[in-house]
C-alpha cells in the first residue's frame, strides 16, 4: 500500500555517514542516480517513491520492484564507502539505503518518510524532491483536466509538500546545522514550450519556491537551491518524444549545443554536489545543468 514501507521498523542506530537524505521520485531517472550518487558519497537515504501508476496518466511510472532494485544497488556503493572510510566492514552498521513508499502530493505520507529517517537514521540533513511527471501534447485548454491535475500536484505541489515535511526536519537538528533543500526545475521553467504549457508552469513554480524559500531560510543554517536540466534520458523524456509525435527522445539532443542527451547521473552530480559542504555558500539558485539548452 502507498506509504507503507517495504523495510521492517528499526530504531535508531548510530552509524558513521555524510549526512542524512530523503530523495523523492527515487524509482528511476534522475532520482534514482541521486540516491546512487549520494549512498557513493557516504550518506544515508530514504529512497522515496509512489512505486505504482497514476491512472490520470497515460504512461507507467516508476514501479516498486525498480525502487527496491535502486536500494539494493545503492547499498553496494554505501557499504564500499563505509569501508573504504573505517577499513573495516559494513557487518556491524545498519543498511544505510532503505525504500519507502509514498505519493508525494501526499503531504501525510511524505512527513512519515521524513519520520522514518529521523527514527533510523537521528535527523534528517537534505531534503530532494525529484519525484515528477508530464503531460500535455496539446493546447493547455484542450488538456485533460485529470491530467493537468497530475501535473500541478506532483511537479510542484509535491516539491512544497517536501519543503514543509523536510524543512522542519532540518530546523530540528542543533546549531550550527547544516541542512539542503534541494529540487529539480526544468529549461522549461524559462522557455515557453508549445503544447507543455502546464508543466513548464509547475517547474516555474518550483524556480519561485526556491527563490521564496531561501529568502524564509536566511540565517538558519539551511539553504534552497534546485538544479534546471535539459533534455535528459529518462522515461518522461521518452513520453515527451511521444506527446510531439517525433520518433524517440534522441530527437531532441540537436537542440542542445553539446549534440547529445544528458545522463540522469550528470544532474545528480549536481544534486550530490549541492547537498554537500562545498555549496554552503549558494542559496535561491537555479542552476542550468542543461547542456547549453538556456543559451
């Protein structure tokens, strides 16, 4: 069932980490190469995902089966890193990657994923909504209003969602904190695309969230910054081929100056890296990780 994890309950276990994460939309794309390249990185994670299909929507999106696959292969990399770090190995420390199932426009159930860090992991230091989705294909009055509706709640409404279940999380760690909310925007935030207009809508929203955001955050330790990508190879790439009637999703690479598509792991490196130390001084950003797409 949605919001149910498919972990056993454990409680807190000290165990030597980067930091604490939950990373939304985990299943596939770019969240999952986030959860990878964060669990790479050292830290522990709460892979979130709806796990099942949104009958508003006509394509499948990322299934319970893929988010325990992300999870397993993620914790092959967090026990490398613990090794390599103690020289001693993982037997004695807890699975440092674990899934949880939940809607993000589900406010409830997402503040029980952000609770689950908290219980097996003491706190929670980066927030990472992901999770998205698209529809369109045709004029914004000519859309389904199911669908449009899928859109809004996911795209954006789920990135407030984990902001006001992430953020208190974040403020309840002691000074000096340091905690990261983090999401993805879209080049379709700037452009205007024909026939996508309500999610180019959504991710504008989520470029105005970060900015509002990090203006609310100030001085408390914790920053707001989100990453915009370009045309990336994933599922809902593959969906906006098809919403255009072109051929497959390589039909967009001419568009950006680089000539190709871009990786899910070349956006969460991005991700990776802004959750870290190193971006403390970034706040209210949007950063275009978009091959040359924005020029």
């Amino acid at each position: 069932m949605i919001g149910d994890s498919p972990t056993e309950s454990h409680p807190a276990v000290p165990t030597r980490s980067a930091g604490v994460a939950v990373v939304t939309g985990a299943a596939r794309g770019i969240g999952a190469a986030t959860v990878q390249g964060l669990a790479a990185a050292g830290w522990s994670v709460v892979a979130v995902d709806r796990g099942s299909d949104d009958p508003r929507l006509p394509y499948a999106l990322g299934s319970e089966t893929e988010l325990l696959r992300v999870v397993e292969v993620a914790r092959v990399s967090a026990r490398t890193w613990s090794t390599q770090e103690t020289g001693t190995t993982e037997e004695r420390d807890p699975d440092r990657v674990i899934a949880y199932l939940a809607d993000v426009s589900d406010e409830a159930a997402l503040g029980a994923a952000v609770a689950l860090a908290e219980q097996r992991f003491g706190g929670l230091d980066a927030m990472v909504a992901v999770a998205g989705v698209i529809a369109g294909g045709v004029p914004l009055w000519e859309m389904p209003a199911a669908e449009l509706a899928s859109v809004l709640e996911v795209d954006l409404g789920g990135v407030i969602a984990a902001a006001r279940v992430g953020i208190p999380a974040m403020l309840r760690r002691s000074v000096p904190r340091r905690g990261r909310f983090l999401a993805v925007a879209s080049a379709a935030a700037t452009r205007g695309l024909p026939q996508l207009a309500a999610y180019g809508a959504a991710k504008a929203g989520v470029a105005g969230l970060i900015r509002g955001l990090a203006a609310e955050l100030g001085d408390t330790g914790i920053t707001a910054n989100a990453v915009s990508p370009g045309s990336t190879g994933t599922v809902m790439l593959d969906e906006s081929a098809r919403l255009y009637g072109l051929d497959g999703a390589e039909m967009f690479a001419s568009q950006q100056p680089v000539g190709r598509l871009l990786a899910p792991e070349e956006v969460a490196a991005v991700l990776v890296w802004l959750a870290g130390p190193s971006s403390s001084a970034m706040t209210g950003a949007v950063i275009p990780v978009d091959g040359g797409l924005s020029l």
